[in-house]
C-alpha cells in the first residue's frame, strides 16, 4: 500500500488540493511504521507542500 501511495501522490503533486486529500487518505490507511516511512519520502518529494507536510506529519516528526 505504500508504494501505491507514493504513485498516487507523485501523480497529484500538481494540485495542490488533491495532493492533500491523496495524503490524508494515504495516512489514513497505512500502518504507523508505513506512515513513518511516507513522512520522510514526503519531505524530500514535496518541499513545495511544507506547509501542508506540517500539517499532517508535526506530531510524527516531533516524536522522533
């Protein structure tokens, strides 16, 4: 399911309203270590969608 989800984004990563749907949807099926694992790819991806990656991923990030 990662891997789809990777797809997915990289896809949307035009818009930036549906690349954020995509990644609640993505986060919201994945296990925690998958989403863990997202985080990471999605910030070296996605810089342009900081403020949207922060959203999603501060507690993640502020975990570890």
């Amino acid at each position: 399911m990662l891997e789809y989800a990777k797809i997915i984004l990289e896809k949307v990563s035009f818009d930036k309203g549906l690349f954020e749907k995509e990644l609640k949807k993505a986060i919201d099926t994945l296990e925690k270590t998958e989403v863990k694992t997202l985080c990471d790819w999605c910030y070296q991806q996605f810089f342009q969608y900081l403020t949207i990656l922060n959203k999603y991923f501060r507690k993640l990030r502020t975990a570890y």
